[in-house]
C-alpha cells in the first residue's frame, strides 16, 4: 500500500486537474453561447436562401446547360472533399468521428473507382491526413477555427468553385459536424457542387405567384455563386458550435471523474491512516507488555 504522503500528493494534484477541467468547461460553455446564437441566426438565411433558389428554379424551368455551378456531369470521376476538424483537441472524438467519417468515405471512392482529394480546415485533421493521406491533400487551413470572416469564406468558397468549374473536380462535397444538441453532434457529408435546389415543394410555389423584376433566371445567375459563400459560413458555424459542445461536454465529465477519483484516493487514505495508527498503537501496547512482564 501508498504511503500516506504519496496518497495525499495524489490527492492534491487531482483537485488541481479539477480546477483545470473545471475552468474549460465553463469557458467551452460560454464560447457555445456565443456562437451558437450567430449559427441559429444564420440558419435561417442560409435555409431561406436554399429555399429562394428551389423556387427560381421551379419558376424559370432551368437549362442547367445555362448555369455551370447546376449542371450534374454524366460520370463523377474526381471528388473534392472539404473537411472540417478543430485545430485543438480535449473535445472528445469529436476529431476522431470526422476522420474515421473521411476515411470511410474515402475508402468507398476509391472502391468504385473515384480519385479523391482534399482540402482540410483545423490543425487536428491536417496533422492526421499529412500523416495518412499526403498524396492527396490539396491545401490546409490551421489555426483559422473561430478566426474567420465572410471574406475568408468567400475567398475559399471562389477555390472550390473554382475547382468544380475547370473540371479538376467533377463533385464538391462537405463533410462537418452537424450540431443536433450539446450531447449530440453527427459527422455529416454534403453535396456542395453541383448546387441541387432544394428546400420548396412544387405546391408551395404555386401557392403564392411572385412578379421578379429583373427575370427568375437573371436573378438565379446573381445569387448561384453566393449561394456556395452561404452553405459554407453556416456549415462552419454549425462545426463550431459543435466542437465547443464536444469540449464542453468532455471537460464536463472530466471533472466528474476527478471527483470520483478523490472520493476513491480519500477511502485509501483514511484506511491507510487507520492502518498507521493501528500499528502504532500495537507497537505501543506490545513495548508496554513487554516492560510489564520485564
């Protein structure tokens, strides 16, 4: 058995690891707050968006030959895949189920003959696939997470867009943490390029007749491009939200088990000092007995 010292070092260094996990918990969770609010406002815009879309589309009876960014290609021969990580870790698996989600996905490609490439944002997934998968990264963003604005999304939205419209890519897709609720955040793989519009049914377009000025299809050829810039901000947002709610909830239970570790380390304590005391106690009894009996 520990000496009592040792037990009480121990016991001491895992209260100052409860401080630690204590603080970034609450840290994590003022962070959620915060970005939370900006992803649920922008939810909004960017479904509204996808929804103005759907109904252009249905109104102007689009020629997809008209509109690149729409138009499906007959064979996907080469995909451009988008991950999103963190750029730091003590979040659980959040990282881990975003990669083994890649590398299923990738591995699936490659099984029916699709070449994959990619483009990775967070430190955490660009230090794993330089490792894993050099030969076919493309480009990395680090230490970007939380930092970034529209016009850096704007600036790598225009490279994938640019991307699918030379032919280097014949498919953009997105793979990022959807966030459902604090416990729960779900690896989620979307179709950025071609743009599918979605979001409107045929009978909720005909339920209200819209005059456009200028045409359907002249707007539709404005808003198309942004639409991408949109799709993306709100996918980082939500990756966002996530990993906090990951970090958050993994601190969370960290602390918990700093605290069942010292009730544990405080059991072995006081039966190890009640064994000290009791030894004492004998060896007292004993040298009495002793000079008695002497």
């Amino acid at each position: 058995m520990p000496g009592l010292r040792d037990i009480k070092r121990k016991i001491d260094a895992v209260k100052k690891t409860q401080q630690i996990t204590r603080a970034m918990n609450m840290v994590a969770a003022a962070k959620l707050r915060a970005v939370q609010t900006r992803m649920e406002g922008f939810r909004v815009y960017a479904d509204k968006y996808k929804e103005l879309i759907s109904r252009l589309s249905m109104v102007s009876n689009v020629d997809e030959s008209s509109f690149p960014l729409l138009q499906r290609r007959e064979e996907i021969r080469r995909v451009h895949l988008v991950v999103l990580t963190a750029d730091r870790g003590l979040c659980g698996a959040f990282n881990t189920n975003l990669i083994n989600r890649a590398e299923k996905y990738i591995a699936k490609a490659k099984g029916e003959g699709k070449e994959v490439f990619l483009t990775v944002l967070g430190r955490r997934g660009a230090s794993y696939f330089r490792m894993h998968h050099r030969d076919i990264l493309k480009k990395v963003y680090e230490d970007i997470v939380g930092k970034y604005d529209y016009a850096f999304v704007t600036r790598m939205a225009k490279e994938l867009e640019d991307s699918f419209l030379s032919g280097e890519a014949d498919e953009v897709a997105l793979l990022y943490a959807r966030f459902i609720s604090v416990l729960r955040q779900e690896p989620t793989l979307e179709d950025m390029l071609p743009i599918e519009p979605e979001g409107a049914s045929e009978e909720d377009v005909n339920q209200i007749e819209y005059i456009y000025e200028p045409k359907a299809q002249e707007i539709l050829r404005q808003i198309l491009p942004k639409s991408i810039n949109v799709q993306l901000y709100s996918r980082l947002l939500e990756n966002e939200v996530s990993e906090h709610a990951a970090r958050m909830t993994a601190m969370d239970n960290a602390t918990n088990n700093c605290k069942d570790m010292i009730t544990q380390l405080t059991l072995i304590y006081n039966k190890a000092r009640q064994a000290s005391i009791t030894k004492e106690l004998m060896d007292i009894v004993g040298g009495a007995e002793a000079l008695r009996q002497g």
